[in-house]
C-alpha cells in the first residue's frame, strides 16, 4: 500500500493539528488495507457491523502507536495535542462512513463511542511497549483478541494468528512509516523524473 507522507511545502513548521490530520488519514488507509487483506486470506468480514468493527480496533490500535510515537519526541504538551487531535480526526472519518453506511448511529455518536474506545483501550493497554522496531507481544494479543471477538467463532483462533503475525506489524510499519514522513524524519523520495545535472 502506497501512502503519501511527505508535506508538499517541507520546512514550514507544521501544527500537531496539521500532522495529527495527515496521520488519521494514513491509519484510516492503514486499517483498510488491513482488512482487505484479511479478507483475502479468507476471513469473513461482511459489509457492516463486522467490517466497522475490525476497522475500529485497528484504527484504536494504530492511535496508541502514533501517541506512543510522539512520546518519543518528548515533548509533553505537543503528544496530548497530537494524540486528541489524531483520536478526534480519525473519529470523524469512521463516524462519516459508518454513519453513512448504516445508518444506525449519529456522526456524533460514532465518534463519541470510538473516542470512549481509544480511552478504554488505552488504560489496558499502558503497560504495553512500542519501540522503534513497533508494538511488543502484548499490544499484538490485545488486538488480535479484539479483533477475534468479532469474527465467526470458527475463525476466531486462527484470526488472532493473523492479526499478531501479519496484520498488526504491516500495519505498525506503514504507521511508523507515515509518522517519520509527517515528522519529517526521514529522506523525501525523488521525485520522478528528476535527472543529475552533472553541474
């Protein structure tokens, strides 16, 4: 999955709005790429609750790693602005599709309910590590084991396999990816087309 994650303008410094936004839309992409995925290996995630369901863990999942990213650059008040605005924007985008979808909550609801979600998920999971090589062991169980539990219960064990071995670290590395691109901490690719001078 390709993603855009370099700034069009580099060098202009960029708000934890700004970078929080961007980051929502590379783990919204990040999320259902990983349920595409699934799906090919089998796994039965119809149109609907089952769907919203997987793309929320993820999306909850992908949110404690790009706070847990930010924490890294130590600044304190820069990670809780990041970190609210990247669980509010990646709200809005599920509320927008799943509202949309089904029909069966308010935009507002969705998002208060996956908002509640990041909360939860996050006092279970703070004890969990996320490094620069990605989430440890637990922080893959805890999500396959969410995942799991919206699956066909003939899928379930095999599922949290998949998540822990596959899904989880692709996802985490197209996360860490983005991040370092937003962060503009790692190398902008060359454009294409662009040719040595020789000069």
């Amino acid at each position: 999955m390709r993603i855009k994650n370099h700034w069009f303008r580099p060098g202009r410094t960029k708000s934890p709005q700004e970078i929080a936004g961007a980051a929502a839309f590379i783990a919204w992409r990040t999320a259902q790429d990983a349920l595409k995925t699934m799906r090919s290996a089998h796994y039965e995630l119809p149109p609907g609750r089952e769907y919203f369901a997987f793309v929320t863990e993820f999306l909850v999942f992908l949110t404690l790693g790009a706070d847990r990213l930010a924490y890294r650059r130590g600044d304190d008040a820069w990670r809780v602005a990041f970190t609210t605005a990247v669980a509010n924007r990646a709200g809005e985008i599920l509320a927008e599709n799943e509202a949309d979808l089904l029909g069966a909550a308010t935009s507002a609801d969705v998002k208060a309910r996956f908002i509640a979600r990041v909360n939860e998920a996050a006092a279970e999971c703070a004890e969990f590590d996320w490094t620069e090589e990605g989430p440890d062991y637990g922080f893959l169980r805890y999500l396959g084991q969410r995942i799991a539990e919206n699956m066909q219960p003939q899928e379930r064990t095999w599922a949290i396999s998949q998540v822990i071995e596959v899904q989880a670290p692709d996802a985490a590395a197209h996360l860490h990816r983005g991040m370092a691109g937003l962060l503009e901490e790692a190398p902008r690719p060359r454009e294409r087309g662009a040719r040595a001078t020789g000069e």
